[in-house]
C-alpha cells in the first residue's frame, strides 16, 4: 500500500458502554492505547496522511497521539455532533481536501487488524471504486449485514434497519473500506440520516459504489475485527491478543510455561530460548536475551535482561538493566534506574532505585539501595541502607568501592564513600569517608551488666502481683 493511499481513523465515539472517564480509544490492549495500535497499523502500510477524527476538545485523545507519534503524518479532524460514521468520515475528508488517491477507513475501536489483511484488501480492490472487508460469525447481533444479489455485493444493512430475513445473514460488515477518495465525497454527501437511529452510516456508502461502479469484499478472520464497546470486549480482544502474541513468540523459540497465564506486551522483545514461568508479566518495552529464565508471578515493566539471566518468582521491575549472567529475587524490587552488571546478584526483599550494582557484586537479602554506586565485587550484607533523602529536593549520593565489605543491618548516610575493599562492622551507622582497606565501626560500645537480667524480673513479678 502506497502513499497514494490515506488513512482516516474514526476515533470520535463516546464510549458509554465502557463506563470510563478515559476516551475508549485510549484503553489499553497488550500495553498500547487501542488507537495507537490502529494507527500503527496504517503506519505500517505506509499510508499518508492519516487523519484521526476526534470529539471536540477531546485533548486527551490528541495528547497520547502525539506522544506517541511526534513525527508521523498525522492530522486531526473534529467531529462536532456524534451523527454517525458517514458524518465523521465527512470530517476527516474535510482534513484532506487536496487528496486524489484512495482512502482506507479504519476504527479505533477495531485493534486486531492485520498488515496482510489490508494488503489483499489492497489487491482484490483492482478497479473497483470501493473495496470492504466481511467476515462469517455465528452470532451476527448488533453488526450491520451484507446484503448480496447473484454472489455481488448490493449494500449493507444496519442490524436495527434490518428485516427478520436479514438479521438472519451471518456476513457482517467489518466497516473497513478502501474507496476512491471522489467517490466517498460525493458518496457521504449524498447520505441522509433516513434511519431509526438518526445517524448518518458509512455503511450507506456501500450500496452507493455497488450501483455507480462496484464493490468487492474480502473475508477476513472474525478475530481480526472484533470490535471493542464495552468492558468484556476489551477483555476478548485483549485474550485474542495474547493468543497470537504468545504463538508468535513460541514460533521463535521462546517457551511460555503457561500462555494462558503470561501477560505479553507488544513492545517486548524476547531471544531465544528464553523461558517465562507462570503469571509473568511484561508490560511496555521490555527486551530479554537469548537464554534468560523469567519464573512468575513476577512483573518486569520497561527492562532490559541480559542473556543467560535470571529474575526469580514474585520480583516487581521496571526501568531496570540487567546484564548476562546476573540474578534477582525471588521478592525483589528494583525500580528505575537499578543496574545489575553480569554476574551481579540481588536477592529477597532488596529494593534498588537508580542504583548500579558492579560486576559479581552482590545484596542478597533485606537491603535498600538508592543513588547507589557498588564497585565489583563488593558485598552487601542483609538489612543494610543507603540513606539518601534528607527531606530536601535532593537525593545524595552513596559509592562503595570494589571488593568492599558492608556488615548487616548497617546505615549508610549519604553522601558517604566507602572506599575499596574496606570493611564496615555490623550494626553500624556512617557518615563520613572509609578510606580503602580500612575497618569502619559506627556504633555504641557493648556494655555488660551482670545479673540485672534477674533484677528486672523480679520488679516485673513484684508488678504483677500489685
């Protein structure tokens, strides 16, 4: 599909159905708003321009488009009253008066298209003035019917327009057309809102082209277009969605312990051989290499995991960078800006944030590490801190250098370095520079008093007694 070929999404619908502050084209499938997913989609035919009709002030919409395209051939057109589709089309023809080439008309509500799916749209579409996907379902209720005369497509129907023996047609109207861009202006011109709903439908353009010069229409995969109105529609094309998505990934060699339970974005990027356990899930751009073990339920958001590494059960990650070779969890935390070199280990219960934690260094249980800088091969011991945030705007440093030792439940208040291969007591609490093969203590010298054990419960029982 060429760039004579323009794109007009209708985005403008209201969403009632989904009961949602959020516009319906904005909720989320396999990590992407449903939008952006159809606007990938036209992207990915390379069509241009492509309009997005909107709703009047409806910035949230036009916001997430742009941040998500910022130099994409994008335009926007509003739709000032909700009169159908055949008047949003109008609309997004507005945006485009100079265009001669064909239009495609997409939805975005309708995110399961495929590329390949249009491009034999494109194909069957020949000379004819307008092309349009169909499909056969078994439950056909509330789609608009392909009315058809000796095999030819004559027009559609809309499931409240239509007779008994139409509502009984199970070739539903998926409403992708691809049209002659003179034909759908004078076609959506011509269209009167003479129906029980008002509404001015697209769907009227079909019988038009058939009398004035022909309509063809291609069968696609009822999973492709399935639409999403509602809550549980969403939901069936999300499960649709992880379905491929998990086909596609286990056709490149990845091993999916239990699909059914693996929540796949469509940013992820995953090697071969790698394994995910049950429940995991990936969220955003999240790129695993070749030989990397994910065990679930664990949550990985925005990361990067080296070959051969693993994250064990019930770790929550995101904006993290994990090199080859390195190990986490299980019931680890490591937010934006943790990095693990290869080989490095984090263990249960640490929690890392903007962090980097050097090569075969490791912290392997109940530790918190902030604005950190742990040199190789240094190891922290468990209950250890990094106190960084003194209540003001800034967070302070802390840098323990290679090969140093950090004792349990010790207290590192930053800005503090702690120089290579030092030792640091347990239980202790700095503040100040430990220079290089220096034994630091921080903490109060023990202080033994014999027999006040037995003192204290006899005044507890005495107490007692009162």
């Amino acid at each position: 599909m060429g760039s004579t070929i323009a794109a007009i999404i209708l985005a403008a619908g209201q969403g009632k159905r989904m009961r949602s502050r959020l516009p319906k084209v904005l909720h989320p499938i396999a990590g992407r708003p449903l939008l952006v997913q159809v606007i990938r989609l036209a992207l990915a035919r390379r069509c241009a321009p492509i309009v997005v009709v909107v709703a009047p002030n409806d910035e949230a919409v036009r916001s997430a488009v742009r941040a998500a395209f910022p130099d994409a051939p994008l335009r926007f057109a509003v739709q000032p009253r909700r009169l159908g589709t055949a008047d949003a089309t109008r609309a997004g023809l507005a945006a485009i008066p100079g265009h001669r080439g064909r239009v495609l008309v997409l939805y975005g509500d309708v995110p399961l298209l495929r590329p390949a799916s249009l491009a034999r749209l494109e194909r069957a579409a020949g000379r004819a003035s307008l092309a349009l996907l169909t499909a056969e379902v078994d439950a056909p209720f509330g789609y608009g019917r392909i009315l058809r005369q000796h095999g030819h497509v004559t027009g559609v129907v809309e499931e409240k327009d239509a007779t008994p023996a139409q509502r009984a047609l199970r070739e539903i109207n998926v409403g992708v057309y691809l049209c002659d861009a003179a034909l759908l202006r004078r076609a959506v011109g011509r269209v009167r809102r003479n129906n029980r709903q008002r509404e001015a439908y697209l769907t009227d353009v079909v019988g038009l082209a058939a009398r004035g010069g022909g309509a063809v229409a291609v069968a696609a995969d009822p999973t492709e277009v399935v639409g999403v109105n509602s809550r549980a529609e969403l939901a069936r094309a999300e499960a649709i969605l992880q379905r491929r998505l998990a086909a596609v990934h286990q056709a490149r060699g990845v091993t999916l312990r239990d699909p059914g339970s693996t929540f796949l974005s469509l940013d992820a990027r995953l090697g071969r051989d790698v394994v995910l356990g049950p429940g995991v899930q990936l969220e955003g751009a999240v790129r695993i290499a070749a030989g990397a073990r994910i065990d679930g339920p664990t949550v990985l958001k925005d990361c990067t995991i080296g070959a051969g590494a693993v994250v064990h059960s019930f770790c929550h990650l995101e904006g993290a960078a994990i090199a080859a070779g390195a190990s986490v969890g299980p019931f680890a935390r490591l937010r934006p800006g943790a990095h693990l070199e290869h080989g490095a280990r984090v263990g249960n219960f640490v929690e890392m944030k903007k962090a980097r934690l050097g090569r075969g260094a490791k912290a392997n249980h109940l530790t918190y590490l902030g604005d950190a800088e742990v040199g190789a091969g240094a190891n922290v011991g468990a209950g250890t801190i990094t106190c960084n945030y003194d209540g003001g705007p800034i967070k302070h440093p802390t840098r323990i250098g290679a090969g140093a030792f950090i004792g349990s439940n010790t207290t590192l208040v930053a800005p503090i370095v702690v120089g290579e291969r030092a030792y640091v007591a347990a239980g202790s609490t700095l503040n100040q520079t430990v220079p290089a093969e220096a034994l630091a203590l921080g903490r109060a010298r023990q202080v033994n008093k014999l027999g006040y054990a037995a003192r204290l419960r006899r005044r507890l029982t005495a107490r007692e007694k009162r």
